[in-house]
C-alpha cells in the first residue's frame, strides 16, 4: 500500500513551508541539509515539521496541498493547532465590498457613474 503525505514545515524565518512526499522522513532530511540552493527551505533553515496528514492517494494528497498553499497564515495555523473548526469563519470574506454587506451576489459595490 502506498502511503503519501501532505506536510507543513515552520522555517527559521517563522514563514511555513507546504508539501508533498511519499517519504516524510527522507523529505526532511532534504530541507534540513539543504539539498536544493534553490528551495524555498535552503535559506530558511533549520525548519521543523508542524503539520502533516496521510493519503492513500497521490492525487488526493496533490489536491489537499494545492489547496493548503493557497490558504492564509491563519488558516494554516487552524490545522496545525487541529482547530479544523476555524476554517470555515477563516475562509469568510470581511473585507467592506463582501457580497453579505450588499446582500445581491455582487462582490464590489458598483463605480459612480462619470458625467
């Protein structure tokens, strides 16, 4: 059975790091002794192992860590902490031109008309 992982990483200049592996151990090994000078981790080093979950398949896993890269800081904290519950109100837009604010679907409120 194959095994595939979805991992976060907290560098040294506090940022976080998101992947994928089927060998997390062999994959921290890698961040850790700078095995790319081009990675991300290579200039942030010593990183840690903050978060990771398991898949059984390497698509799933792909599309859990494409969508976790897109997330926010706080987001990622949710699901490191395993508060999976703050996702939800996380994800919500607060912003002043929120479709909630305006109640009709639009995203922005509509530009003045010039004369």
């Amino acid at each position: 059975m194959h095994r595939y992982f979805v991992y976060i990483l907290k560098c040294a200049d506090d940022s976080y790091y998101t992947g994928v592996t089927n060998d997390l151990d062999r994959r921290l090994i890698e961040h850790q002794s700078g095995h790319n000078p081009d990675s991300y981790t290579h200039s942030r080093r010593p990183v840690e192992i903050v978060f990771n979950r398991e898949f059984k398949y390497i698509d799933q896993a792909i599309a859990f860590e494409k969508q976790v890269k897109g997330w926010s800081r706080k987001k990622k904290e949710a699901i490191i902490q395993d508060n999976w519950d703050l996702l939800h109100p996380l994800a919500e837009c607060l912003n002043n031109t929120s479709h909630k604010k305006y109640g009709t679907g639009v995203s922005a409120r509509p530009k003045p008309l010039s004369v």
